[in-house]
C-alpha cells in the first residue's frame, strides 16, 4: 500500500518528451489523417444527400447522416488547420536548435 494516496499505474514513470523532429514527424502524421478524414466525411455526407434525393421516404434519416458527416468533416478540417500550425512550430524549433548549434 501506498502512504501518499497515490493510485496512478504509472506513477513512478517520468512523461516522455518529444524532440522537435520526433513532433514534426507526428504533426505530419496527424496533419495527414486529418485530410483523410475530412475527404472521407465530406464524401460521405454527399452520399447521404443523393440518398436522400432518391429515396424520399427516408429522406430525414438521411438528412441527419447528411448534417452529421458534414460536421465530422467541418471537424476533421479544424484538426487538419491545428496541426499545420503545429508543424510550422516544431519547424521553427528545429531551424532555431540549428543556429544555435545544438542540431545536427
């Protein structure tokens, strides 16, 4: 038993911090499934709405599949927009470590 009151499982394991080319890498990797999901949902959400065109007894079932894809994609671009600026950071990092000669 613990006399601090501590019940995490990794108490004792110190954060892992990322250097700046470990970050550029991730943003760009996250940057990526962004597009990819805003391109998937935004097809998606036009599916729905030529469903709804064709079948005019479902037509608000797919209505709401519609709006929801749409506001998955609007989402997924705000994610895509986020992570851009957090690669041009950890860019700006890695230019700065170079001038100062710590980079390699």
């Amino acid at each position: 038993m613990e006399t601090e009151g501590h019940h995490h499982l990794f108490h004792g394991e110190k954060k892992h911090v990322k250097t700046p080319e470990q970050q550029l890498k991730h943003n760009k990797h996250m940057q990526l499934l962004g597009k990819v999901g805003t391109v998937t949902a935004g097809a998606y959400a036009l599916h729905e709405k030529n469903k709804a065109k064709k079948d005019p007894d479902n037509a608000h079932a797919h209505k709401v599949k519609e709006g929801i894809a749409a506001t998955i994609a609007v989402g997924s671009a705000g994610l895509v927009f986020h992570e851009h600026h957090e690669k041009k950071a950890a860019k700006q990092m890695i230019k700065e470590e170079k001038k100062k000669g710590k980079g390699h």
